[in-house]
C-alpha cells in the first residue's frame, strides 16, 4: 500500500524516444506526494515514473513495478483494502509473489482480468499500466474520486500525472485558460470533470478508465451508483448490518505498517470514526482538531467532548486570520483554483497531523450517504413554507415586510435576518427542485457572471448554463425520491469535485495519507438502498447513522447543530484582511486579459466592506482566481 505521485507520457510512434529527464522532471516536481523513494522506467517510446510515501511493505513493492516476464509495467497511487483475499486468489490460479505489496497484485489481476481488473478493487486509487504485448496504456480511478488523475493527448502521444503541475513540466506545453472551466468554477467553487483550468489538459473522471491504443483514447465508465431498487429490511436488520460494514470499513483503514490517527471536527461523521477506531486500537488513538477564536466557527469544545470519552491523545491548533497568507501555497498544490474556504483548516490540521503520523482517518462521505446537511431541508422547508399566510405566498415577501416597517425605517438585526430566510423560502417555492437545491450549492449566480464578464465573455456564455452539469443527476432512472436524487447528485458532483481534491491536495502536501471509512464502495451502495426516509426523516438529518451513533457518542454530539468546517471570511475581509483583498484585486489581471471588468469587481468588494450584501465566497473564488491567473498563465 502506498500513497505516491505518479506521472508518465507514452508516443505511438514506436521510433519516438521518450525523454528520460522529462519524466524524471514530472515525478519530481510532485516529491511531496511520496518523499520516500522514486523510481523511472523508460524504454523507447514508453516512459513511467513515480514518488512513493511508503506505508506498507516498506522494504520492498518499489516502482514502477513489472511483472516476471517484464511485459506489464505498473505506476500506481493508491490503497487495495482487499488486497490479500485478491492474493489469495491469485495464488490459487498459479500466480506467484516476491513481495507482500498490493501493488504486486494489482499487476497480476490486470494479467489474469485485463480491464476489467477496476471491478475486484476496493479502495482508493489511481494508476497506469503499460502493456507491452499490447501497446496499450491502461490509466484507471477509483469510484468515487478519492485519488487524481490528469492527462493531456496531441496527436502523437498522451501523458498523465497525479497532478497537474507534473504534466506542465513538458516544454511543448503551453499553458493557457480554459473559460468554460471557468465559467463553472464561478458557479460551484471547483471545475467538474473533465475540465481543467488549463487548456488542453483534462481529468479522468471517477469511475472510469482510459485505454490508449494505436494512437486512438477510449473513455469508460466502469462503476454507479444506484438508490433501487430498495433492502427489504426491517429498521432494526437495516441499523445491524450498517453497523456492521461501518466497522468492517474502519478496521480495514487502520491497516498500516506506520503509525495512524485521525482528524476529529466533533460532528457526528469524524466522532463515530474516533470511536471504532478506539475499539480496535491497542493504544489511545490520536487525534486532531482545528478551531477558530470565533465561537460560530469554532467546533473545539465538541471534538474535546470524544476525545476525553475515549480517552484519545489529542492536538490541537487556533487558526488566526494571518492563515491567509497560505493562499499563494494552497494555490501552488491546487493547481487549480479551488474557492472551498475549508482548506485553510484542512491544509493546517494536515500540517500538523504530518508531524506524529503517517496516516489519518476522517469522517467524509458521511453527509452525502447518510443525508447530514442542511441544504437538504431546504425541499421540506419550501413545502411548510405553502401553509403560511396567502399574502405572502401570492405577492411575495414585500407587503410582508412593510407589516413591520411602514416607516421605512432600519429593521432589528434579528428580524432582518429572519427575514431574509422567509425571503429564501419565498424564492425557494417559485422554482423546480432541482433549482431550489441547485441554489444553495451556487456562488455566482448566473446574471452575476454575466455583469462580471466583459462583452465578448459574456456573450461566448449567453447560453452555457452550469447548473446543466449538476441537473442531469436529477433525470436519471438511479433514484425515485427526490431525498435520493439529492444524494446523488452531490456523490457525484460535490464530493469528487470539492471535498475530496481538497483532502487529497492538502494531505498530500504534508506527505500524509488521509483514509476515508464512509467512502467504501460496498458501504455506500448498501447506504443508497436504504429507504430515503431512514436518511431524511422528517426534520430529521442522518437519521438512521445518529440510530448507530447512540451507542457510541454523547447525547451533545447527536443533537448538536450541523456545522460546515467553516471559516469567519465575513470578518475578516472586512477587518483584518480588507487591506488584502484591494490590494489582490484593485487591479485585475482578468481585467487586462479582457475577461472581466473592474468595475463590478470593486462593486463586489465595496459592497461586502459597507456591509449591503455578503460576498465573502465569491471573494474568495476571485482572490484564488486572481493568483492562479498569475502564478500558472503570467508566471509571476
């Protein structure tokens, strides 16, 4: 097992050399991923190279790897948590083995099954395989998109990476914007596959494999989920047999040659990890935890609540506004503009995680299986919103608001704040589903790109509606509930484009491997045949995981609000960082590309200072914006 950086580049003319140096370039650039060794394998017209953070088999299991007769060549980043039965099979079909790596039986399956090797795996991985006797590149993603995989093709050849910034190693690259990636990243925060911000490069999407042959690149799915048909299960079956593959998951990821922990937030997901893994551990697991000076931001006190009741050795760390200044790093990881906040506290908890283990558990994938956040209220919400008076449902929020201000005057904080939910709620039973759930997931709403966009931007954009992306997740035959369709589009939407590029970059930028129990395929196929009810149940988020929960948390961490692992950019891009956010933005680099306008920018900032309207998101997208643009296109 072993979390690595790999990257490669293969010529479909047989009389073309690979450049050695370039792939030794393209595996460098990315050591962070895997400082512990690197390996190079370069013959003719195929090219392979690899980083490896060892975390099992440490003596052995180095790559790239080949088979005995030397014909399949392997590059590989990832954890096989079945790898021993698949050995055992193996063995059992005459294969024979001279280490004790999964990586070793991942090239014998792909020898014994071919392509379809990808359906035997569980786990987490990205990697590519070179078949002599074929002439053939294999490249392949885990389900879910827990680890990355880039690739750009010209007409002669095709190179790939675990990241970006490999694959710009190649001088006949040339490195200019995508705006139609951009255009997206406006509207979700992240570029969903398979576009980069880099033209011409492309990501391999999740669950799915490419095979490049004869000069010609085919890609396939190989994997999806399903929420039908449903278990028939009575709840009490159904709460045992989730039990039972949530620790079966968790046992699987404590399996490491190198010391482990874990990231606790004190929210349900991270907490119940905690918990079963103390149940299996032969010493206090270690835990880690990030917290703001801010008490709406700061969730230290519930983390302490389980790691005192199991006794953890725990650490801790105060995230102060001068974090910012990470950006330029965060950005340098990224490769791509990322706008999600929360890798400020991720790269820190990562950093500081790095320093006393190799390997650390978190609680992701519980909210999109299990239905824990808010936004998934919002549905149910805009239905008990059609029982409150007529008035405002036929005429909207304004004569409602005129009930309590007929002078026109400043309204009480607290009332314009309900307020503005009533006004949301309103919106909210105006629009189809899919739209009403779309509008909690959206930063710059499209009539705000189009101020934003000059001219010639805007009209390239007049009719490319991001949203498109997430909506056709909606309209498929997966789901009938729409508590279901919901789930569905963020596992494929959200997760892989958002929070896991966020756990990958910032973890691996410490050379830690973060492991995932809720994103174990066979536990989240069984979670989406569930009944929709026994996720969203009433008011009620999560509603079967706190059933589980109960045996193992405090009363207080079940009943405690959901809370995002948040950051206070409200404040401080009116306080501490205003002077910051001018400074980045009062002279656009969009702007001299005639991509934007200023104007609209400083309206955006000046509104957000003065306190009319809150845009501390797509301040934050601008600023990442603004410093790829220089860092990657300007080189600055």
């Amino acid at each position: 097992m072993t979390m690595c950086g790999i990257c490669g580049q293969v010529s479909c003319d047989r009389r073309q050399q690979i450049n050695e140096d370039l792939i030794h370039r393209m595996a460098d650039v990315i050591a962070y991923r895997g400082p512990d060794e690197s390996g190079v394998y370069v013959n003719g017209h195929v090219g392979l190279g690899h980083r490896r953070l060892s975390i099992i088999d440490l003596s052995t299991g180095q790559q790239p790897m080949s088979n005995a007769r030397q014909d399949l060549w392997l590059v590989y980043n990832g954890e096989i948590y079945n790898f021993r039965e698949l050995r055992q099979d193996l063995e059992k079909r005459g294969y024979r083995f001279n280490t004790t790596s999964d990586t070793e039986v991942l090239i014998h399956l792909y020898d014994e099954y071919g392509t379809a090797c990808v359906n035997e795996l569980r786990g987490m991985f990205a990697f590519a395989i070179w078949d002599v006797r074929r002439q053939r590149l294999f490249l392949a993603r885990d389900r879910i998109g827990q680890k990355p995989l880039f690739y750009r093709e010209t007409d002669d050849c095709i190179s790939f990476a675990s990241e970006i910034k490999s694959l710009l190693q190649d001088p006949a690259y040339s490195a200019s914007i995508n705006l139609t990636a951009m255009h997206h990243y406006l509207t979700y925060q992240y570029i969903p596959p398979p576009d980069t911000m880099f033209q011409g490069i492309l990501k391999l999407p999740p669950a799915h494999t490419l095979v490049y042959e004869g000069g010609k690149t085919r890609v396939e799915r190989y994997w999806d989920l399903r929420y039908i048909p449903k278990v028939q299960m009575n709840e009490h079956d159904m709460e045992e047999h989730l039990d039972a593959l949530i620790h079966e998951s968790v046992k699987l990821r404590m399996i490491s040659d190198v010391p482990i922990g874990a990231f606790l937030s004190g929210g349900i997901d991270s907490s119940l990890i905690v918990a079963i893994m103390s149940q299996y551990a032969d010493k206090p697991v270690k835990t880690f935890s990030i917290g703001f000076q801010e008490d709406e931001f700061n969730e230290l006190p519930y983390a302490q609540v389980v790691a005192q009741r199991y006794n953890t050795e725990h650490h801790e760390y105060i995230v102060e506004p001068d974090a910012v200044d990470i950006l330029p790093k965060l950005v340098w990881h990224f490769d791509e503009p990322f706008g999600d906040s929360s890798a400020i506290p991720t790269y820190y908890v990562s950093q500081m995680t790095s320093q006393h283990v190799k390997v650390a558990l978190n609680g992701d994938g519980g909210d999109e299986s299990f239905a824990g956040y808010l936004r998934y209220l919002g549905y149910t919400f805009g239905r008990y919103y059609q029982r409150i008076p007529k008035i405002v449902r036929t005429h909207g929020i304004t004569p409602f608001l005129a009930l309590f201000n007929p002078e026109g005057n400043s309204l009480p904080p607290a009332l314009r704040k309900n307020l503005r939910r009533l006004k949301f709620l309103n919106d909210l039973s105006q629009e189809p589903r899919e739209r009403q759930y779309a509008r909690s997931m959206t930063i710059f709403p499209n009539a705000l790109k189009t101020e934003l966009y000059c001219h010639e931007v805007a009209q390239q954009f007049h009719r490319h509606d991001s949203l498109e992306y997430m909506f056709e997740y909606f309209h498929t035959d997966h789901t009938d509930h729409f508590t279901d369709a919901m789930l569905f589009s963020d596992v494929m939407t959200y997760l892989p484009g958002a929070l896991l590029v966020k756990v990958d970059r910032t973890t691996m930028a410490h050379s830690l491997e973060g492991r995932s129990p809720f994103l174990d395929h066979i536990l989240m196929e069984f979670a989406a045949s569930l009944p929709a009810n026994s996720k969203l149940h009433g008011t009620t988020l999560k509603f079967l995981l706190k059933k589980i929960g109960a045996k193992w948390l405090p009363q207080q961490i079940l009943s405690r609000r959901k809370q995002g692992f948040g950051v206070p950019l409200e404040r401080w891009f009116r306080h501490e960082l205003r002077d910051m956010v001018h400074d980045t933005l009062a002279s656009s680099a969009f702007v001299q590309a005639g991509i934007f306008k200023q104007a609209v920018i400083d309206r955006i900032i000046h509104e957000h200072h003065t306190g009319i309207q809150r845009h501390q998101y797509r301040i934050w997208l601008l600023l990442n914006l603004e410093l790829w643009y220089r860092m990657f296109i300007l080189h600055e």
